[in-house]
C-alpha cells in the first residue's frame, strides 16, 4: 500500500499554497513552476478541493487560489480525502471478500482486521498533522544554510541558522 501521486501532489501544492498566504492569491502556474507539477493536474485537484471548501478561487487579472480556511484548520487527511485518494490496506476495500469478487461468500482474508486496524491509524495520523505543521517544518528546512569551506568547496559538517 502506498500514497499515489495524486495525494503527494495535492499536498506538496497545499503546502505551496499556504506558504504564500498573505501575498495575495497563489496562481495554479505558479504553483506548477514552483513544484514541477502539470498545470492540468493542478487544475484537476484544485477543482476537488475548492468543491470540498478547502481553498477558494479568485476570478479575473491578479487572480488565483487561497485557503479557504486557516493552515491550522486543514489536516493532511482532508486534502487527501477531497482528491479521492483512497486510504485502504485491504486487498477487498473494506467489502470483506478478500478471497473473490462473490461478496455474498463472505469470505475474507486472516490478515483482514490487521489491515482495517491500519487503516485507522493512518486515518488518525493523517487528521493530526495540520496543513501548518507542514508549512512550519518547511521553513525550518528553509531558514538551515549549510556551511561552504572557501578552502575545499565542499560542504561542512555543521549547518548554521538564519535568524528571521
């Protein structure tokens, strides 16, 4: 089981998003350049998002997308449950017919209730990261600049911060 790429996508472009709350609104062009992902892909997501009031589209010239609601009040599990992304580890869906398409059998797999358990906890883990938590990391990750020997080139052991 793994997260597809329309899950990564949507959150690495959620993250974009929120990272220019406050500067206006956030072009899906942007966004593609910024993240190297395809701009019809955005538009697809976007469009489930904005269905699922998770952003909001501003029409005509300096347009774009903003959060419809603050960083702190989307969790990862939103973005991902509004672009469909399923989040299962059954081999069934959760229909319990693990062994063949007849559901009326009712016959499911010995590892069944491991996998739906693990589904929860994803689920759970997924609502507990909020949109800026992921915005916080990322600029941590931004404010670390490594160190240059002007000798060797090459860069140090140590990392320095950048005090903002």
């Amino acid at each position: 089981m793994r997260l597809t790429t329309k899950g990564r996508f949507a959150v690495t472009a959620m993250i974009d998003l929120a990272l220019r709350q406050g500067t206006g609104p956030v072009t899906l062009s942007g966004i593609s350049q910024r993240q190297a992902i395809s701009l019809s892909y955005l538009e697809q997501l976007f469009g489930k998002l904005r269905r699922h009031e998770i952003v909001e589209s501003i029409r005509g010239p300096g347009g774009g997308y903003s959060l419809a609601r603050p960083a702190d009040k989307v969790t990862v599990a939103d973005i991902i449950i509004a672009v469909d992304e399923p989040l299962d580890a059954t081999q069934c869906g959760g229909k319990e017919n693990c062994h063949g398409s007849d559901a009326a059998s009712g016959i499911r797999c010995m590892t069944h209730d491991l996998w739906t358990t693990l589904n929860a906890k994803m689920v759970d883990y997924l609502d507990s990261v909020s949109l800026q938590d992921l915005v916080d990391q990322q600029k941590q990750k931004e404010q670390a600049v490594v160190v240059v020997h002007r000798n060797s080139g090459t860069p140090a052991a140590a990392t320095a911060k950048i005090e903002a």
